[in-house]
C-alpha cells in the first residue's frame, strides 16, 4: 500500500467559548475517554489533546479526497468542529473515537467535494454516517489514516527516518546522507519505528 503523507498540520483550531484557561487533562487519557469528556463537560483541554493527536492524519485524510491542499485546511477544521459539536452523538460501543472521526473527516470532505462552491464555515454536518464504509476506496482511506496516526505516534528521530523511506521513498543510503547519519543508525531507526508501529496498527483493526 502507497501512503502519501502530508507533513503540514492545518491552523489551530479555536472553537467557539474556547478559552486557555482551561484545566489540565492528562494526556495519557484514551481517546475514548477524551471523546466523552467533551461530549459530557465540553472540556476544552480534552479536545485540545484529540486536536493533536489527530490534526496532521485528518488534514492528510480530506487533502487526499480533495486532493487539495489549501481547501484541505478549510474542511480539516470544519471536520474538528464538527466533533466539538457532535461528541454526545458518540458512543464507544459502537466503535473506536479514532474511526468515529475518521468518518466525521471524510464525509466532510466529501461533502466540499461535491459541493464545487467556496466552502462555507458552519454547514457540515455534525454527525458521522454510521453505516458500514461502502468501497475499497474508503477502506483504503481509512488504513492509511490509521498509518499517519501510528507515525505521528513516533519519537521525532524515528518519525522523520520512516516519514523519508515510505513517504518519500527513499533508500537507506539517501536518507542516512540527508540526514548525515550512519547507514547504521537508519536502519536500526527504522526497525525499532517499525516495531512500535506493529502493535498500535494491530490494536486498531482488532477493534
């Protein structure tokens, strides 16, 4: 499976009463865990979190659909906006936060595709569709949302070594003379991201 990756992360996202004030949340909290504190608080920090954990695989999701990139910024926060409003309508029995705003992300990007007219702030809807993913096309969109999350998921050194290798398709030998590090080193970076990414890409499609 080809990924393309995009490397930008969209503009911070300020919802509507959003205030820095608000109270520290942990970030080791499940995504689940996070999802619900918004729904039930509005908890500003909470979302925060989802917010970057999610930015860059969201804004890589809808300029992928929409293929692009600066309309892809307007949708990615419409699609953050439309979580803040809708978290209640999630429930984690019904499935994972993390598929549960795939879904939100690319129906609305969907939805500015077919619209064809300048993007208007506020008229996506607030809900996911919760029927079944129809095509392979989506299937497709949702492993590679699935693999910028585990990326992103990387400490910063390994991150950018897999970010070249796959993303960008370079050998081992390129990426240790950009990177000016030792053949070496690469390839033990990109073993260790590879062993860390396994489990997490496990996890999500056992859910």
């Amino acid at each position: 499976m080809t990924v393309a990756l995009v490397t930008t992360t969209p503009r911070a996202l300020a919802p509507k009463g959003w205030s820095r004030l608000a109270p520290v949340v942990p970030e080791s909290l499940t995504d689940e865990d996070l999802l619900e504190r918004v729904a039930r608080d509005r908890d500003q920090a909470a979302f925060e979190i989802l917010y970057e954990r999610y930015s860059r695989a969201v804004f890589s999701l809808v300029a992928r659909i929409l293929r692009d990139r600066h309309t892809g910024e307007d949708v990615a926060q419409e699609a953050f906006a439309a979580v803040w409003r809708a978290a209640a309508g999630y429930h984690r029995g019904r499935g994972s936060a993390a598929g549960w705003m795939f879904a939100i992300a690319r129906n609305a990007a969907i939805d500015a595709g077919r619209a064809r007219v300048p993007l208007v702030v506020g008229e996506l809807p607030d809900r996911a569709d919760p029927s079944p993913l129809p095509d392979a096309q989506a299937i497709s969109e949702l492993e590679s949302f699935r693999v910028h999350l585990a990326v992103d998921s990387l400490p910063e050194r390994e991150r950018e070594v897999i970010e070249l290798a796959y993303f960008s398709g370079l050998a081992q030998s390129e990426i240790a003379q950009q990177l000016e590090l030792p053949l070496g080193t690469v390839k033990t970076r990109t073993r260790s991201a590879l062993q860390r990414m396994a489990p997490m890409l496990r996890e999500e499609v056992g859910r």
